[in-house]
C-alpha cells in the first residue's frame, strides 16, 4: 500500500525550467498566438487555495483553465475597475493611502528614531486595494483582520503546494490533515470577513454613474454554465431564434475565492515592489537627488500632492521603478502547462503534452546575452524610455528594448500593469517627495536578499526599515 502510494505522489508532470529571455519570449509570446493549434495558456492545476479546497470547483482568474469562464472573469476586472475611467475615480482613496502612510511613517521616525516601512506600506497599499474590492467605509479593524488573514494564507502556499501534489482530494485530507485544517480555517476566516461586506454591496447596489467597487462588478456578473469544454456547452435558443450559452451568477463561495484574489494580487505585488524600490534608492543617494530635481521642477511647492497626471513627466522615476521590476520581479514565478493540442517546440525539440514549463521572471531579467552587468542596480539603462503610457506600452507589448517581463507574457499576462504602474509611480514619488530615505545601520541596514521561504511573491528576506527625514510640513491624516 505504501509502494503504491509513494508511485502517485511520484508522478508528477515533468517539469521544464526556462532561464533565458529569447526562449521565454519565444514560448508565452508566440506559443500563445498559434492558430489553429492550442495557446498555450493554460496552467498547471493551481495552488489557488480557492480551487484545492473547493477540489477545483470554485476558480478565480489565476486557476481557471483558458477558456470561457476565464474569458469572462478576466473581461469583467479589465473593463471593470481596471478600466482607466474607473481606475481615476479611486484617485480619494489613493490619497487618502498614501496620507495615511506619510503620517504613520512620520509617528515612526519621531517615535522610534527609525520606521519599519515594510508593514506600513503593506497596511496603506491593503486599505487601498480593500477600497477598490468592497467600497469606502470599511471598519478599521475589518481591513487589519483581512489583511492578517491574508498574510497568513500567503505564507501557507509552500503547504499548498504539497497539497497540490496530491492526485485525489481524499487522499490528500487523509495524508496532510493538519496542513489542509489550516487551510479549512483560514478559509474560513475569510468567509466570516468577506461574506457580511459582499452582502452589503447586494443591499447597496451602485448606481450607473458611480465607480464600482470589483465586488459590485461580480455581482452584476454572468458566466458560462459549462466552462471546462467550450465546444460542449449547452445552447438555449436566443431571442433572435439564434443559440445562446447558458448562463449563472457567481456563487458566494467563488465570490470569496475572487476576492481573496484581488486583495492578495493586488497588495503583494504592489507593496512588494514599492519596498524594492526604495531598498534601491537609498543604496543611491545621487538617483534620490535626480528624482527630487524632477519632482520639485515639475510639481509647486505648496501643492499638496504629485498628481497622476504628472507622473508621465518623471524619468528618473520611471527609469528607477523600471530597473527595480527587473531586477527584482515581484512575481517570481510563471508558469505554464502544456496541453495535447499546444504542440510546444523548443530548440527543436518537441515538448510532451503534460510538462510542465517554469519561467524564472528574475532569471529572464538578468539575462547576461540580453543586460550588461545584469546584477547591477542601474537604472539609467532606462533613461529617456519616456516615462508613463510609452512604458506601459512597451511592456504590455513586450516591445522596443525593454526585453524583460515582470508582468509575465502572452494571454495569461498580468491584466493590471496600467494600474500597478500608475499606483508604483503615484506612491514613490510623493513618498520621495515628502522624504530622505536614508539607510539604518547594524541589523536595520538594508540587504537585497530575498526570502527564499516565500513562494512566489518575492518578499525580502530582512524587513525593510529607514530612517526618514522629512522634506516637507507636516501632513494631516485624513480620518
Ligand atoms: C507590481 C505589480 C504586479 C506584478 C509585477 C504582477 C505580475 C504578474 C505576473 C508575473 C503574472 C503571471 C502572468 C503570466 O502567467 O504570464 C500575473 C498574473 C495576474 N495578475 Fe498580476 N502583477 C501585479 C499586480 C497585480 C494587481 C494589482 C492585480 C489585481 C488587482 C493583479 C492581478 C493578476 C491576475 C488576476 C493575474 C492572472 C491573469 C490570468 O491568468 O489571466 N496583478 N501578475
């Protein structure tokens, strides 16, 4: 019995590990544009909790296979709070975040003589996305528990992954029982936090010229009933007398695995690369005068904040965050599997259906045949790459010379590079604005390792503190 069992646990797909950028942009950009053939955009079976617990019943975007339902949830974060109109209308709530965080840093420094800047940017970055996902008005310590809990099920995913490597969900209960509790109850934590908040966006539907909170788009939303087959899905006559799909609202138990999405997708990485970046930056004192010159030459003196609108203008910060995200991609990981009608070619070689492909995004971004001196912190290779919408283009294009991807590439890309730029841009310069960031010393100093216990998000190993010297009257904390 234990043989047998030790030959499932064993039989894993193959796995193919890709290190250098030329193969990668091969593969995820071309591969996912094969016609006739597969798209090669499909997933290995996820480590999204949601879908392990639910035994793959319940996905989000990450976990769902390419396909109809994917399609839909995709589409609806994209022209939903994602869309630039919707994404100007949270521009209260980004001040609001990053007033927060100005006065919480400050009480640090003059407290403490030194800020732990890692949990202040995390808490201000997860106020805002929690914004975004459940409206204005949220209970303080509702936002603190929801970050907790979230924080706690990010570092469960080295857990989940074994989970995952387990063929039947029986098996894998009977096998993991203490790793798959905790997982129970943290779901759990989640539903009793999560659940009450989407019943208050169902009472308090928005009206049509409001923003929408991501919460309030999944509810108006409707999806495919049969997603796993697209050819198979069952047609009703439509009103024209032609075939329509089938179709469901969400289910509250998928609602709670979206959410989870989107509050972890979108705190992580953002606060994850905002660290990094100023990590870099005190290491270079000469790019934090660069980026004041800027910013002083393009923002007066007594305005209260560096707008959005002018984010566009400053190449210096925009040089930096890029360099940053290659450098340290805040993701570490993309992932592929290859799917029997992919037909996956790879230095003539034709890859088996099953494999599954690794792209190491901090691999591809120090690619020696690509970067000269690929591990160093420079960002004026980026210099004059004109700053704002020519860098989103460039990315989500993986065109021109900014030959890395941070964002991943293909179909399965990151949907929310405008946004995730817009928010870097927004939050590095008005925190440089308002400060000097200069390194602690001893065991506070700054160290650009990461934590190699982390899967996926690429934390650092040693919290990031500072200390701060204000450039600026004091701020008031809007309440
Ligand atoms: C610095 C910020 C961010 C970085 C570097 C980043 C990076 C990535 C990467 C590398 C992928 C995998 C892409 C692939 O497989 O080719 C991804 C996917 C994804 N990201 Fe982001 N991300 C960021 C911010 C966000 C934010 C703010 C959100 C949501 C609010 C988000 C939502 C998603 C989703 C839903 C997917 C799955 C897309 C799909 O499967 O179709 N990301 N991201």
């Amino acid at each position: 019995w234990l043989a047998n069992l030790k030959l499932v646990l064993a039989s894993k797909p193959p796995a193919m590990f890709v290190t250098d950028y030329a193969a990668a942009h091969n593969l995820l950009v071309r591969g996912s544009r094969a016609v006739g053939g597969g798209s090669f955009s499909n997933r290995p079976p996820s480590m999204s909790p949601s879908a392990v617990l639910s035994g793959r019943l319940y996905h989000n975007i990450i976990s769902a296979p390419y396909g109809q339902l994917w399609r839909a949830l995709r589409h609806n974060l994209t022209s939903g709070v994602l869309h630039p109109t919707h994404l100007r209308g949270y521009a209260a709530a980004r001040r609001h975040a990053l007033r927060g965080l100005v006065v919480d840093l400050r009480e640090q420094q003059l407290a403490d003589g030194v800020v732990l800047a890692t949990e202040s940017i995390r808490s201000a970055v997860f106020g805002l996305v929690s914004t975004m996902c459940f409206g204005e008005g949220v209970d303080a310590a509702v936002v603190r528990a929801m970050a907790d809990v979230q924080m706690e099920l990010i570092l469960s995913l080295p857990a989940v992954r074994t989970l995952v490597s387990v063929p039947f969900l029986a098996l894998c209960r009977l096998i993991y029982r203490k790793r798959w509790n905790k997982l129970v109850a943290i779901r759990q934590k989640q539903e009793e936090l999560y659940l009450p908040l989407i019943d208050g966006c169902r009472i308090h539907p928005r009206h049509s010229d409001e923003t929408p909170t991501y919460v309030h788009t999944l509810l108006d939303l409707h999806v495919p009933v049969e997603f796993e087959a697209d050819d198979q899905i069952p047609a009703a006559p439509g009103p024209a007398g032609g075939k329509q799909r089938q179709q469901r609202r969400l289910e509250d138990g998928e609602l709670v695995g979206l959410c989870s999405e989107f509050l972890g997708s979108g705190t992580e990485s953002l606060s994850v690369a905002l660290q990094w970046i100023m990590a870099n930056l005190m290491k270079r004192a000469d790019m934090q005068e660069a980026i004041w010159r800027e910013i002083d030459a393009a923002v007066e003196a007594d305005t209260e904040e560096v707008g959005e609108e002018v984010l566009g203008k400053l190449d210096h910060l925009s040089a930096v965050i890029l360099e940053a995200l290659r450098l340290h991609p805040t993701t570490m990981w993309v992932f592929r599997q290859v799917m029997e009608e992919d037909q996956v070619v790879h230095d003539g070689q034709h890859i088996p259906a099953g494999t599954k492909m690794v792209f190491s995004l901090e691999a591809l971004g120090r690619d020696k045949t690509v970067w000269t001196d690929p591990d160093e912190f420079k960002p004026e290779r980026f210099q004059a790459c004109g700053g704002g919408e020519s860098v989103t283009k460039n990315l989500l294009s993986m065109a021109g010379d900014m030959k890395m991807m941070p964002f991943g590439a293909g179909r399965r890309m990151c949907p929310a590079i405008s946004m995730s730029l817009l928010h870097i841009g927004y939050f590095i310069a008005n925190l440089m604005r308002e400060f000097e960031w200069r390194e602690a010393e001893g065991e506070h100093a700054v160290q650009l390792h990461t934590d190699a216990n982390v899967l996926l998000f690429n934390f650092m190993e040693r919290p990031l503190r500072a200390h701060l010297v204000p450039r600026r009257p004091v701020v008031k904390k809007v309440r």
